[in-house]
C-alpha cells in the first residue's frame, strides 16, 4: 500500500477543513463485482486474481510508465518547441518523491484509472504549505473520500490510507479520468463493463479447478459377490474411502472397489461439454476489446502472425496508447502547469514516443541514406538520424557534409527541361522568365480548287 508519510510526517493536514453544509460525501471505495454463488470480489481482487485483468493493465501501465515526459517551453515561434532541462516542473516529475522516480506518479495515475475508473495524486508544497509543488504523492483510490455540492464537481479529498483521516483540496490534486455520467466528474471503472466477463471467466475457472479436485474417474472397477449389506457407517466409510483413494488429479484412473450390486455411473458433463476453454478464449477476447489493446500483445495468438505482430505493436502506441497519453498530457496541463505561478504560462509536457516507434536497424540505415542521396539530409543530418557522430572536421575542412548533395545524373538543369505544349496564352503565368514561347507554326495559304471537266461531272 502507497504511503504518504515521510521524515517528518506532515505531507497532508490532519485537520478536517471548514465545509459546506450541502456537501455530500462521493468517490473513492473499494468497488466490486458480483460472482456466481453468493460471492462478490473487489476491483483489486479481480485485478490481482483474473489473469486477463492483469495482463492488460499490466501492459498498458508498464508502457506507460517507461515513457519518458519531457518539459517544453513555447517560444515566439510554437512551430519550434525547445525542451527544458533543469526546471522545477521537469525535477518534480523526475523525482516526484523521495527515492521515487517518473514511473512513480505514471503508475499511481494509469494503474488507478485501468482499475478504478480515477486516478488521483495529492500535491505537497512543503512544510509551509504554500509555494509550487515540492512532491507528488499517489493516493490510493479505494481508501478516498470526496466531498462536493450535489451535482458539482469535487472540492475536497480525504484518504485514510496513513491511519489517520488527511485532507486535501482538490486544487492540490491531479485527478485523471475520463468524462462520464458521474455528476461529480468521475470516471467509472472499465471493470463495471466486464462484469458478466468476470463472473463467467471465475465460473470456469473454479469449475476446473473442482474437477480436478472433487473428480473421481476409475479406470475399472471391481464387485463383491451378491447378497452383501452394508452395517453400522459402512457406507460412509466407503464414500470416505472413495473420496481418499479416488479424489484429486494425481488420483485418477486407479482401481475402484464398490459395494455389490453397485455401478460406476458417470452424471456430471466433461470441460469439453461446458466449453470451458472457448469460454476463457472470449473472456480474453473480451477484456483486449474493452480495454482496446491489440490481443496479440496479451498473449492471444489466435489470428498473430510473424508479419502483423510488429505492425500491431506500432498500433498499440499510435491507437491504444495515444488517447492516454494525449488526457494524460491535458490533465497535468490543466491540473498541474496552469495553477502554478511560479511557473508561467509557457511550459507544456509531452511524452516522447520517438525511441518506441523507431523502426529496426536496418529500416532506419535505408531511410537515413534515401535522404541524403536524395538531397533532403545532409551527410550529418543522415548520420545523426541513426545515432552516428558527426563527421570530424578535421577530415572535411571543405564542411561537404553539411551541404545537401544530389547525384549529378539525377538532376536536369531547369533551362533544359521542355514546357508543357499548350495552344491557350492563359494556361502559363505572364512573365514567367522560364519559360519558352512555342513557335508559331506557318499558316497555309488556302488553294482554290479547280473546276471539274465535264468528263467528270457525268459520273
């Protein structure tokens, strides 16, 4: 459990604030789903137990977390961000808690969101409770109380994940979810969406885990002769012995003894009948679909192939990805950069998704070397699009390879390439220095036929 006590204990106030009379208390709780029986699971049950759950928010947090956010500053010219190295926005994303790094507050955000619907981090300015952030804390959103006038948004946050009761304003907090029908503006758990998935992927799953324990299949049995009764608790012993002998999986197939006049007679339907794997396949299925990740990247093989598995790896971070990124970027604008300050109203964050959508080695040498052969890259331009250190001036005191070249036999100069013919004045702007008016052709005199003989008008 994510705590949020350090050295010196006061990260968030104890001290209940002043509020309203018509706030009402919302948000934050465990969450859980109904199973089939009479039991229930939470949301982090359901993500620690059910390995379709955990495999894609796992995935999905773990690329997130590993993406790098970098700081910006928009200059006279926004065609032309310049990262910003050393800022105190940078350095409280970098180390957003002691011993902490990005992954930190990317895994408290993402993982809460996949899960529960909202993610939540509490800002602490310090001892003196004023000032921009000095840490970003995770809060974990089952231990959260919200407080907020009927059907407007929340004002404050209290979590009792320390022990102790701590309170927090929402404007010292960076909550992410998406836009639902929530009249306090939180996001509801994709889990709400899957839960006719979860109880069927549970009903099959402790279906097999019973009948490898409760099953008793042997392979023959043998008959006592006729006429024999049970006396006292036989009969319970027998079943107990059927059940000792014959019970579990590393039981299966022995030699079973039965009373006289007993047969093995077989009532309950196989795995095959209950379609137990087809059903677990859908449950996968129907997690990747929910969650809108690309099944190959959980494991599903059914329709990979060698060909489309790194396309749909390109896939993941252009369509799966994107969207959380893109909300993610807007809520720390919005929530984080713009309340401070200190800061200004310049700095934006982006993630950088250049070093995961990089093709291979050899992708990247062609592209680099169609550039420049092409004129589009210098020999230094080309060099540093596959991470090569420029060429040393030393050995080209002449700079060729900051100069674009293009091969000679590839270019016609412009005086000798040929108009497009054209008989109308206006298909050609006026005054163009290049180009070359076509030459007149000579007109043909008109020649007056000669009278026909009369040979030839009797015909």
């Amino acid at each position: 459990m994510t705590t949020l006590v350090t050295r010196d204990d006061r990260l968030l106030s104890t001290q209940a604030p002043v509020f309203r009379d018509n706030y009402i208390v919302t948000a934050g709780g465990q969450g859980s789903l109904a199973l089939s029986g009479s039991l229930t699971a939470t949301y982090e049950t359901i993500y620690e137990a059910n390995p379709n759950c955990a495999a894609v928010v796992n995935k999905l947090v773990r690329l997130i977390s590993t993406l790098p956010v970098n700081v910006y500053d928009r200059p006279a010219s926004e065609d032309a961000p310049e990262e910003i190295r050393g800022h105190p926005l940078g350095d409280l994303l970098n180390k957003p808690a002691p011993r902490r790094g990005q992954a930190y507050w990317k895994q408290g955000l993402t993982r809460s969101a996949l899960v529960h619907g909202n993610g939540l981090l509490a800002k602490w300015r310090g001892a003196s409770k004023s000032g921009a952030p000095e840490c970003l804390l995770n809060v974990s959103w089952p231990y959260i109380a919200g407080y907020a006038p009927l059907g407007a948004p929340v004002e404050w946050w209290s979590t009792f994940q320390t022990g102790v009761q701590r309170f927090f304003s929402a404007q010292d907090s960076v909550h992410l979810a998406w836009e639902s029908q929530d009249l306090h503006g939180l996001g509801v758990s994709p889990l709400k969406t899957l839960a006719e998935t979860v109880k069927l992927d549970d009903a099959t799953r402790r279906y097999q885990s019973a009948a490898f324990q409760n099953g008793q299949r042997p392979g023959s049995s043998v008959v006592p002769p006729e006429g024999y009764r049970y006396r006292d608790n036989e009969r319970e012993m027998l079943k107990a012995e059927l059940s000792r002998v014959h019970g579990g999986v590393d039981n299966a197939f022995k030699t079973a003894l039965l009373a006289p006049g007993f047969k093995w007679e077989q009532h309950a339907f196989t795995a095959v009948e209950a379609e137990v794997i087809a059903a677990r396949n859908l449950g996968r299925e129907e997690f990747a679909m929910v969650y809108d990740i690309p099944p190959p990247m959980i494991g599903d093989l059914t329709h990979g192939t060698y060909s489309n598995v790194e396309e749909l790896h390109r896939i993941l971070y252009v369509t799966t990805l994107r969207p959380w990124l893109k909300l993610i970027e807007e809520i720390l604008q919005a929530q984080l950069i713009d309340e401070e300050e200190e800061w200004g109203n310049d700095l934006y964050v982006r993630f950088d998704l250049a070093e995961v959508l990089r093709g291979n080695r050899r992708e990247e040498i062609d592209a680099a070397s169609e550039a420049f052969n092409n004129g589009l890259a210098t020999l230094n331009e080309a060099r540093l699009m596959i991470d090569m250190p420029p060429v040393d001036p030393k050995t080209d005191p002449e700079g060729l390879a900051d100069i674009p070249h293009v091969q000679r036999n590839n270019v016609r100069p412009i005086t000798e390439m040929e108009p497009t013919a054209s008989t109308d004045p206006q298909a050609l702007p006026a005054g163009d220095p290049n180009q070359i008016p076509a030459k007149p052709e000579t007109p043909v005199k008109a020649q007056r036929a000669a009278p026909l003989r009369e040979d030839e008008t009797n015909r």
